[in-house]
C-alpha cells in the first residue's frame, strides 16, 4: 500500500474529510468563548465591544497550549505504563498533593496583590510558574482518572483553565506604542490600568482598586497616530 493509500484509509483523515466544517468552526468558538468570559469578567456591559475579527488568533493560540499540553500527557502516560512499582505509584499521589499545594499558594498570592496591593510584581515570572504547575497538575489528573468514568471530567477541567486563564497584561508593557499610550492616559487618570485588549479596543480601569471601577474604552487606531510620534519625539 502506498502512501495515498495510507492517507485515504487514515481514520483521521476521514474523519476530518466528513467533519470539516465543523474543524473550520472549532478555533472560531474557543476564541468566541475566551473573548467572552475576558469582557464579561471587566462588565457586562463591554460585551458591545466583542470583536468577530479576534476570534480566529484567541481560538488558534488555545488550541496550540492544548497541544502543547496534551503531548505533555502523552509522554508522562508512556513513562507512567512502565512503572507498576507500588512504591513510585505512592509517591506519584504525593508529588501530585505537593504540586496542588505550590499551586494554591501561588494563586493565593496573585489574588492577594492584586485585591490587597493593588499590582503583581514579577507578572510574568507569576504566570510562568502558574502555567507550568497547570501542565503538571492537568498531567496528573488525566493520568489518576485514565480508567475512570470520570475521565472526560478532567479533560474539561484543563479545557476550562485553557480557554479562560488570561495572560496577565502588564506583559504587552514591553510595546513601545502601548507604553507610551499608558503613560499619556496616566497623566489625567493616574491610577489607569489596562486590564483586556482585543484587535479594535483597549480597555484601561481609571481605579483599579475599586470594585465598582469606570472603564475606558480606547480604540486600537490610537497607537498608531499621533500619540507615539509624539511620544518619540519627547524622547
């Protein structure tokens, strides 16, 4: 059998050949679901701001954590086959209660200095270690329900956490034009926050410490006039 036979008789292949619509509309609904919970955890009231154009990257980049992930799963079930050991078994679970303990701590921490505080230092160093403890624990809970009826719970749970963990946004600070609009937006908002972005607007709370918050709407069109020319020019 040749190779376009192999193809033909793929199960995937076929598969993919008879649901392709639906593949095609896969990326499009995670990326509408993530986008969202995002605007509806800042107000309900932003959801006039959802952004269509947005939904295809949103969809494609939490399909690509999934696989990341999941190849992750995979390679721990193949190393987890080989080890009937009682023993590694027990320390397995152990290790499994250690990395749940790490990751409530640290989330803990997170939700502290942004509630309490007020700001993250170290965001992304945050959110680093967060994702990692995510893989692992995801790991362990797939591998713990593998011959449980519960099994499609787990895979949910770690689709869940993909989809709706945010990035945290003083990462995209590193962008020139967004650093130079936030600075500008202080001068008359001094606690102004940017707290979600989509393709077409940028939303910044005026007092981020306060629950019952303002938000601003800034349209995207403004990184690219006159606000970082100018700000070029101060430098």
């Amino acid at each position: 059998m040749n190779l376009i036979d192999n193809l033909k008789s793929n199960a995937f292949i076929e598969f993919a050949k008879d649901h392709s619509t639906l593949i095609i509309a896969i990326p499009y609904i995670i990326g509408g679901l993530r986008q969202l919970f995002r605007l509806l955890t800042i107000s309900f009231d932003l959801i006039i701001f959802f952004s269509f154009t947005q939904l295809l990257i949103d969809g494609i980049i939490t399909i690509l954590k999934m696989v990341v992930l999941l190849s992750y799963v995979q390679l721990y079930k193949s190393f987890l086959d080989k080890k009937t050991n009682s023993g590694e078994l027990k320390a397995l679970k152990q290790y499994s209660i250690i990395l749940g303990c790490l990751f409530t701590g640290i989330v803990g921490t997170v939700i502290y200095f942004k509630m309490v505080v007020g700001n993250l230092p170290y965001a992304p160093i945050f959110q680093f270690f967060v994702f990692l403890l995510l893989i692992l624990l995801s790991i362990n809970l797939v591998i713990s329900l593998k011959d449980s009826p519960f099994k499609g719970t787990g895979y949910s749970m770690i689709f869940v956490f993909l989809v709706f963990i945010p990035m945290p946004v003083s990462s995209m600070n590193h962008i020139d034009n967004i650093d130079t609009l936030s600075k500008r937006l202080k001068t008359e908002y001094k606690d102004a926050k940017m707290v979600y972005y989509n393709d077409q607007y940028l939303f910044y709370k005026i007092n981020p410490k306060d629950s019952a918050d303002k938000i601003l709407v800034v349209k995207i069109d403004k990184l690219f006039d006159d606000v970082i020319y100018e700000g070029q020019k101060e430098k």
